[in-house]
C-alpha cells in the first residue's frame, strides 16, 4: 500500500536555496560559512602524499573534510592518551 504525504507537509517545505560564491562576496560568503559552520580559513602546507591519500579516500567528498576529521581524531586521541597517563600514575601512587 502506497502511503500519501499529507498536503500540509508538502507545501511547507521550501526549496533550499544553493548559494555559492558567485552570488555572494568572497568576504559575506567565508563570513557565513565560518558563522554556520564553526570553520576558520586557514592556508598551509602539506606533502603531496597526504593530499594524495585524503583525495583518494574522499573519492566525491571533499577531502579537507576528511582531514579535518583525522585531526578531530588526533585531539581527541591526545587527550585519552593524557587522561590514561594520570590515571595510571593516580593508580601507581596508591600501590
């Protein structure tokens, strides 16, 4: 049995707009990314390697997404590392 979205629905959702940076200001565009988002422009340097692998792990994905996940990774597996040193050291102490 086919089920019917109710006409209410339907007319309610508007069509998301795509706006890019043709239709906006370089300036007005990184603004409103960085408000949505949370990102920060930032230009550095990596080995062609490492944007090799990312790009082809990415495949249609953006690959700076997925760099940008690896260092989320990283952070966070710094932070278990140090959280698991003390502690180990609270538990030695007590021995």
């Amino acid at each position: 049995m086919k089920s019917k979205s109710s006409p209410a629905t339907s007319e309610t959702k508007a069509p998301r707009l795509r706006v890019g940076l043709k239709d906006v200001g370089r300036e007005a565009f990184s603004a409103a990314v960085n408000e949505h988002l949370g990102k920060q422009r930032v230009s550095i340097m990596l080995d062609g390697a490492v944007i090799a692998f990312f790009k082809a792990k990415a495949g249609e994905r953006g690959y700076q997404t997925l760099i940008n996940q690896a260092l989320r990774q990283a952070m966070a597996g710094e932070q278990i590392e140090s959280t698991l040193r003390r502690v180990i050291r609270e538990e030695l102490q007590t021995s």
